[in-house]
C-alpha cells in the first residue's frame, strides 16, 4: 500500500514512450529510475555507451564528466565524435548536446571538475576511466559509500574488463 506522501512524489511517466521498458520493469521500476541521479565519468567506449542507454532508459538526471581533449583516436571508440571537435573540445562537451538530444525528460549536464565529494550528489557514480589516479577512485568510492550511494567502477581493456561496485551497506 503506498503512504499519502508517497503518492505525493510519484513522477509522471511518458506512458508511450516508455511503453516497453514500463512492460519490463514494471511501472514501479520506471518511477524509481526517473528520479535517479547518475554521474558517468569517462567518455570513451564504456563510457559513451553507458551514458547512451542510461539516457534511453529515462533516470532524472545524468552529468557527464571527462575533462580529455577529443584526439583523431578518440573517434573510433565514440560514435558522437567528429573531425570538428578534434583539439577543441573535451569529451565530455562534444558529447553532452547530442545525449540531451536522446531523451527530453532526462537533464544531461556538463560536470568541468570532479572532486569525490561531488560523488556523494549523485544517487550511483559510474566511473569507465580513471583521469586522476587511484587514490582520488578511492576518495570517490569513500565519499558515496560514507553517504549510502551507490559506486561502479568498469573498463574494457581490450579484449578484457573488469567491474566493481560498491552500494554501501543496503548491497
């Protein structure tokens, strides 16, 4: 049964465009995911993909930090790069305009620096790349785990990858 106030908060759902996902999940799931917050560090490969069907998938809001200046390589590893942003730009920028493009009901911002208490904001902090050593990973996961949110760690290194996660004490 859910409580006055519960009902209170409940998100309104495009019925339509979430159709399938509604038929999965369930219309409960769908609720919950629309108000999660996501940050997705990296913007490579894993990265780019995540933040890609994160995005379809309709959490409330997703930033995207990655502060590397897009490089001719870079374009074989994520679909949204072009020629154009080469040496201009960083990652993340060139890509956050055409995700927000993806979905209207999800707010995709642009995070320019990323301290690990900024981690602790968002409801689960996806990291693909490590841009700032172990010991600031650490810090991240430490400051999520401190404020019961949820910590990913992922990279695919070439033909192999690893993950990690972290959900504090409710994992």
């Amino acid at each position: 049964m859910v409580s006055k106030s519960e009902a209170h908060t409940e998100v309104k759902i495009d019925m339509d465009l979430y159709s399938r996902a509604i038929g999965a999940f369930g219309l409960e799931a769908m609720q919950k995911l629309s108000q999660l917050s996501v940050l997705v560090v990296g913007q490579r490969g894993l990265g780019v993909e995540t933040a890609k069907d994160l995005i379809l998938s309709g959490p409330g809001a997703v930033a995207i930090y990655d502060p590397t200046i897009v490089k001719i390589e870079d374009l074989s590893a994520n679909f949204y790069l072009t020629e154009a942003h080469v040496g201009k730009v960083s990652r993340a920028a060139a890509c956050v305009p055409i995700l927000q493009e993806l979905n209207p009901y999800v707010k995709v911002t642009l995070l320019e620096e990323l301290e690990p208490k900024d981690c602790a904001a968002y409801t689960v902090s996806v990291f693909t790349e490590n841009f700032h050593g172990f010991s600031h990973l650490l810090e991240c996961n430490e400051a999520t785990h401190a404020a019961g949110k949820g910590f990913i760690l992922g990279e695919c290194l070439g033909v192999t990858g690893y993950a990690f996660l972290d959900y504090a004490d409710k994992h």
